[in-house]
C-alpha cells in the first residue's frame, strides 16, 4: 500500500494545473498506467509536457496516440474497453509502445509513427492462427474487389447512401469507413467476437453487423430500401446533372423519377435535360468492352490534334472493375506545355465525327497557392476537363430506319426510356469525361482519379494528419518544410507519405 501522503503526492503530480506551452496541439497523448506505475506514469507526464507535448490525464476523444509499456494491444484494447461507459469504440488512434514515447521525447518532437512503435492488435482469425494488424486508414489497407463480407457491407453502404439522402454527412463517412474497413479483412465475419480491435466499426454499424449475422438480415435497412424517399432519391440522383439537394428539393415537391420531371414544370439545366433525355442509357451499367471503345476512340481524336499526347484509362475500370457508371480519361504530353489548347481540338474531332451528344468544358483554375494554403480533405481539383455523353455504336443493333430521328425530345425520350418509342436505335449513350494534366501533375492527377473516392479522401487525412501535408490531385506539399514534393510516378507519392504501395486493383474502399 502507497501511504496516504504519497498518493496525494502522486494524484497531484499527474493533475497539477499545467502552465507549459503546447507546441505540438494536434498530438493529444494518453500514458496507460496499467503496469507503468503510478511514479513513472507521473514522471513521464511531466517530461511530455515540460517538451512541449499535450499529455492528458484521463482518456478521451480527444486522444490521438495512446502509449504503454510491458502490454500487449488486446491488453490495451481490454483495458479500455473496461474503463470506457459502453465500452470502447475502437477509433483511429495509434495504440503504442512506449519506445514512441522515449524516442519522441528525445527528438523533442512528435515522431512519425512505424510499424516497430505499434502494438499488435489480433483481428479477424486466420488459418494456421497469428496476428493481424487493421490500419485505420483505408490507404494502409489493401482492399480488393471481391471480398468475403458482401452482405454486411452491402447493407452499411444503404445506410451511408441513406444518411447523405438525409444530409447526414458524418453519419453517411461512419457507415462508408466501417463498410470499408471490412472489405479489406481477409476471410468472413462469423461473429462479432471476430471484430474484436477492428477499427472503424461504431455501435451502430456493430449492431446492424450483429443483426444480420444472427437474422440474415437488418429490419432497419430493409425498411429503408423498402421506403419511396430511398428508391425516389436514389433513381432521382442517377440522373446526370442532379445532386443531392435538387433530388431532395424536387422530392419534396412531388418528382419521384425522371417522367415526372417533364409534367411538373421544373426548369432543368442543359445537363439535366441530357440527363433526362438519356436516362435508360445511362443508368445501364457500361461495359469494360465499351469502355475500351470508347478508349480507342479518344485516343484516334487525341493522336490526330497532337501525336505523342498519352491517353490513360482511371476510375473503376483501372482499378480493376468490369462495369461502371462512367468512364474516365487522363490525357497528358511527356512534354510540359504541349497539352495546353489540346482539350477543344479534341472536343471539335469528336463533335466533327458525330460522337457528342452533350458536352460541357470547365478551364484550368489550379494554382500552388490553393495547395499550400489548403488544409481541408476537398476531392475538387482544377484540371481542365470535359463532362460528355458520348454517341457509342452498338455494332450488334439493327441501324435506324431511313429518316428515322437520331434523338427526339426530352418528354418524347423519357417516356419511352432515354430514345422515341418504337426507334430502333443502332448507338448508346455513355457517360465520358476527359482530363487534361502537365506532364508534372500527371502521377497526382492519376492518383486521385483512380480512385475510390473513399481511398483518396483517406489518403489526404493520412497526409494531413500524420504527415503534415496537403495532397491532391496536383501536387504534395510539406508545411513543415514548406516545399513541394516532386514524384513522376505513385510509387513515389506513397514513398512520400510514407505509405505501402498499394497497386490500383487493391484500392477498392
């Protein structure tokens, strides 16, 4: 037993009123006294903060990086769970050894967290047993495109969609990190117990996971999917041109699909109305043997205005995906400048050759500044580009009958599914979008259009948070060196960020 005047010594110690400065605010550590000591932990409190350091007293949200010493992470993770009302929510902290901690204090600076440093946290059982550790970020993991948790994930992406329906956009990124997170295990959930230190997975997404382990299926997402708001929103946001909000709005005042739209006297942009006109089109899923003709295509128009200029597929169909939405397109010239003008040279081709069904171009408007100064996860880049719908031939269709009407109007195509009823049409329309980068933005450029969208924006907080960095499309910068960082390639911006290279068809968050 610790006298009673000792252990007021030592309370105070830990708790005394703290006048030090805060050098480092966005490092918030919390020092685990389970087999650390109450003398030691004290001490080490001291030390953080007389450096500068934000060492708090008791667990909270607020903690970024917890440090212990002689434990294991189920310990950890035990230890917590136990401490915590409800039990502990596994979150994107770092659970660490307390080598961290001593190496930082002698750098008297946050060191940049490795693998050595973190402790072992067992997840999800595999054969031959072991250990498993889970990264928080989506960019630490590897998440292919099949995986084996398809019906949980199915249902956490209802309830995301569901909450972005709602303007939730919190409650939307939690359902699409916990759904994202079990992409990347490595066999089937049986049990929640299987969960066990699996980060990114809240008391909502585990009780709808538990549910469906044990029922088959979630009540609350059948409902949902079940609802007229959902399967209005859903078709009502398929259409081009159309967010959340306009569906939102035009829902509330009665539109529940495009048909409607045309008896209700809603005024639509001309991406609506191509939208619209070309819905049945385009919400059918696109081929990857369309898309590679369309590829073949733009790369005829882009050779013809400027011969060297280099065409790359991206989005899903680069990661691996053997349908999409879309298809998407960078272009760039090995040498710097030559790409500029080359974006309506090709626009005019395609257009010359009857391709184009609707097109809209949008300028270039980057500038290092917006990089240096920006600390937000915006997906938005500045590259030129164009949003089409592409006329596609379909070589297996019966052409049209002489004289027969290529279009029709917008009332005339929604009523009969996206093209005049009885209209045998011999092409397809498909979404395409054309992006123009400098050859020194392209690795940039090709990162972030790859995607997933929930990869790359996971991979701008890990650069913000962990490395203290702005990433996007155009360029990497350090704020602590205040320079930018130059990579011709992707392995060199995960070299960069001090991340595992992870190929495209392992990027499926």
């Amino acid at each position: 037993m610790v006298p009673l005047k000792r252990r007021k010594t030592v309370r105070n110690d830990v708790n005394c009123e703290r006048n030090e400065v805060i050098k480092f605010p966005d490092v918030v550590i919390f020092l685990l006294e389970r087999r650390m000591g109450a003398s030691r932990r004290a001490f080490l409190t001291r030390l953080g903060r007389n450096k500068g350091f934000r060492v708090e007293d008791c667990y909270s949200d607020a903690v970024t990086h917890v440090v212990s010493e002689n434990n294991t992470g189920e310990e950890v993770v035990d230890w917590l769970d136990r401490q915590i009302p409800g039990g502990w929510t596994p979150r994107p902290v770092h659970l660490l050894d307390i080598s961290w901690f001593t190496e930082s204090m002698g750098a008297a600076r946050p060191l940049d967290v490795q693998d050595a440093h973190r402790l072992k946290v067992k997840s999800v059982s595999q054969a031959g047993g072991g250990t498993r550790t889970v990264s928080p970020y989506a960019c630490g993991r590897r998440t292919p495109l099949q995986h084996h948790n398809r019906a949980l994930t199915d249902a956490l992406e209802v309830l995301a969609e569901n909450a972005e329906f709602c303007d939730s956009e919190g409650r939307s990124l939690a359902f699409r990190k916990a759904a994202s997170v079990l992409k990347a295990l490595p066999l089937a959930v049986r049990s929640v117990g299987d969960l066990q230190g699996i980060p990114c997975l809240g008391e909502h997404s585990l009780g709808v996971i538990k549910e469906i382990l044990e029922d088959g299926l979630s009540r609350e997402v059948e409902a949902i999917v079940e609802s007229e708001r959902y399967q209005a929103m859903k078709t009502l946001t398929g259409i081009f041109g159309v967010g959340v909000k306009t569906a939102d709005r035009w829902f509330r005042e009665g539109v529940r699909n495009p048909s409607d739209l045309l008896t209700s006297g809603q005024r639509l942009t001309r991406e609506q109305e191509a939208g619209v006109r070309h819905y049945e089109d385009l919400s059918t899923p696109i081929t990857k043997e369309e898309a590679h003709a369309i590829g073949q295509i733009v790369e005829e128009a882009v050779h013809t205005v400027l011969p060297g200029a280099e065409l790359t597929i991206t989005g899903g169909f680069r990661r691996g995906k053997k349908t999409g939405h879309d298809v998407d397109f960078l272009i760039t010239h090995p040498e710097e400048g030559k790409e500029v003008g080359l974006l309506p040279k090709v626009i005019s081709w395609l257009d010359s050759q009857d391709l184009l069904l609707y097109h809209r171009v949008k300028d270039n408007t980057y500038s290092e500044s917006k990089v240096q100064l920006a600390r937000s996860q915006s997906s938005m880049d500045h590259f030129e580009r164009c949003f089409s719908i592409f006329r596609l031939n379909r070589p297996l269709a019966r052409p049209p009958e002489p004289g027969a009407s290529s279009g029709g109007t917008a009332q005339e195509s929604a009523a009969s599914g996206g093209h005049c009823s009885g209209e045998p049409r011999s092409w397809k329309a498909v979404r395409v979008d054309l992006v123009v980068t400098p050859v020194s933005q392209f690795a940039f450029g090709l990162l972030g259009w790859t995607g997933s969208q929930h990869f790359e924006r996971e991979l701008r907080r890990w650069a913000g948070q962990e490395k203290h960095m702005s990433l996007n499309s155009h360029a990497l910068y350090d704020r602590t060196q205040n320079v930018f960082l130059p990579a011709s390639s992707e392995e060199e911006i995960f070299s960069h960020l001090g991340l595992e290279f992870i190929p495209a068809s392992e990027r499926n968050a």
